[in-house]
C-alpha cells in the first residue's frame, strides 16, 4: 500500500534541503508535485530548532549535506525515507534510522562525470599555470612560465572506484601513462592501467589525483617525501586525505611542484595553503564537482526515484544500510 498521508495533511509532505535540487533541465519539484507531494523547503545546514517543524508531519526528506542524526529523525514520527541528494552517507546516522525503521538512500554515479571533468580542469590549470596567468594579464604584468604536456607525463589515481575510472579513461585520450591504487582492486583486473602500491605509485608519478573514499589521511609528510620533485597534487575528494600542513611545507620545499584542489579543510581557512606565498602554486575550487547540469540532474532523478518508489510501497534503488553497505 502507498504511504499514508499524515493526520490532516493535503498532499504527502517531502522535505528537500539541498540548494540545487531541480535547478538543473528537470523540473523535479513539478514531477513530485504531480505525484500528489507537497515539497518543502529547509535549510541546507540542517539546523534541526529550524526544522524540526518541518519535520513533523514529513514523509520523505531529500537531504543534502548537512547531517541527519537521531534527533532530526526524532523530529519526523512520520518520515520513511531520507533520499540523500549526493554519494556521500557519511553525515547521515545509519544506525539511528535503521533503528527507526527509516529508509536512506543515495544517488552513486550521478555526479561521475562531472567530479572527473573538474578533476582534468585541476591539472591542467596547475601543469599550465592558468590562474597565475590571468593574474598577471589582469595586472599588466603578463608572465610565460613553461608547462608540462599531460599526455608526456605518468599520473597516479589514487582510488579506482566510479570516479577514478572516469578520470583514468579521460587520460588515456592525451595519452598519459596511467598508474592506478585501490587496496579493493585486484591486481591484473584492469585492462590498460598498472596497480601499484601507494608509496610506488607516487615515486613513479608527475601527477597523482586522489578519488579514495574515508576521512583516513593518506598524503603525509612521509608519503610526500617519495613524491617525484616538482610533482602536481590534486584532490577532488575530500580535504582529510591530506596533511594540509605537509602540503604546504612539500610546496616550499618544492618537493611538490603544485596543488590543486576542489576541497580544503574548514579548520585550516587561511592557513597553511591560502598562505600568499603559495599563491602561484596552488589552485582552488570551492567543492564545484558535483555543479554540473547533468550532475544536479542526476542526483535529483535519484532522489526523487526514491521517494516515488517509498510512496508506492516499493523498494527504492540504492538503499544504503548501517557500515555503508547498499
């Protein structure tokens, strides 16, 4: 049987709290409104006094990336689903929703493509040194510095899951020599790309590009010191895979030639990397990879599969459980 309404409610109550949703070519809020849901709109932070009443009477809640803990699904006696708008679960307490019976789910592979887009744009601006040379054509001062080829060079991808691959299959196009990490790979079972350990993948590398998932540090101040001299470090995963602070020093000492980044520690604002004397070796985005067209698109058609299928009495796609295991 469909989800009931809740007591007193004119259509089925889905709370959304990511900015993007249904801002790409999908017009997703009509499509739930279509299917007799009344959507909602909270705050991304997830302030749980601003949403708790919102919460009250909703069935679904598509949320983003703030966190979702015992006490918000405390706050929604009705919710059956939180759709997370995205990969990551991490924020989301798995445990207390299991417990409560709620469902959750997210959207794997939507933001593929755009995540190893974004990561090829990184490297190229840091081998081409494209935001130092805006700055000086801006200033009057125009510098030629030289670059690197990126089909001459080896690059190390450094987790080879969706969005590794992704990346891989874009530099086999310039024709760089892939080298590739994931302690979950068997060896031998990608064509075309060698699998090395960690600290052998970075000492034969010019570039590594880091797609593993965790908050564990994998970039140290000893795994720096194996980088090959003057090699381009990007990050389009998360800021805890690396010791930010090591970074910075490998820059000074030009044991890293560059560092590109779509992440970067909230803690460490304003140093060590924003630090003006690595203005010309680093380069930033501000979590842009999922902000794609196609990416918004991608993510709301999951979230929103979900819901339909929660409000169906059906098992929604990509249901994740306590440990991450779908």
């Amino acid at each position: 049987m469909p989800v009931p309404l809740p007591p007193g409610g004119t259509g089925t109550p889905v709370l959304v709290t990511s900015r993007s949703f249904s801002s790409g070519d999908l017009d997703l809020v009509a499509e739930l409104e279509a299917a007799g849901c009344e959507v909602r709109s909270g705050p991304p932070d997830h302030d749980l006094a601003r949403l708790a009443p919102l919460l009250a009477d909703a069935v679904a809640w598509i949320a983003g990336t703030g966190p979702v803990t015992a006490a918000h699904l405390d706050a929604g006696p009705h919710l059956r689903l939180v759709a997370r708008y995205g990969v990551g679960t991490d924020a989301v307490d798995l445990a207390a929703a299991a417990e409560r019976d709620v469902l959750v789910t997210n959207t794997p592979g939507a933001n593929t493509e755009a995540v190893a887009d974004l990561t090829l744009a990184l490297t190229l601006a840091a081998l081409r040194d494209v935001v130092p040379g805006d700055r000086g054509v801006r200033a009057a001062t125009p510098t030629v510095s030289r670059g690197r080829e990126l089909g001459s060079l080896t690059v190390g991808v450094v987790g080879f899951g969706r969005i590794g691959r992704s990346v891989a299959r874009r530099l086999t196009g310039f024709g760089s020599r892939v080298l590739a990490y994931d302690p979950f790979v068997e060896p031998g079972s990608v064509a075309g790309v060698e699998l090395l350990e960690l600290p052998g993948l970075v000492a034969q590398s010019d570039v590594v590009t880091l797609h593993a998932p965790g908050d564990d540090v994998l970039v140290d101040a000893s795994l720096l010191e194996r980088f090959r001299p003057g090699a381009v470090l990007v990050n389009a995963a998360r800021a805890a895979l690396v010791d930010e602070a090591a970074v910075a020093d490998a820059l000074r000492g030009q044991r890293l030639g560059r560092y590109a980044a779509d992440v970067l520690d909230d803690d460490s604002r304003g140093a060590p990397l924003l630090a003006d004397d690595l203005a010309d070796v680093t380069v930033f985005t501000s979590h842009a990879g999922a902000h794609t067209v196609g990416a918004v698109d991608g993510m709301g058609r999951g979230a929103v599969d979900a819901v339909l299928a929660v409000l169906a009495d059906r098992t929604p796609p990509n249901l994740v459980r306590p440990g991450g295991a779908a």
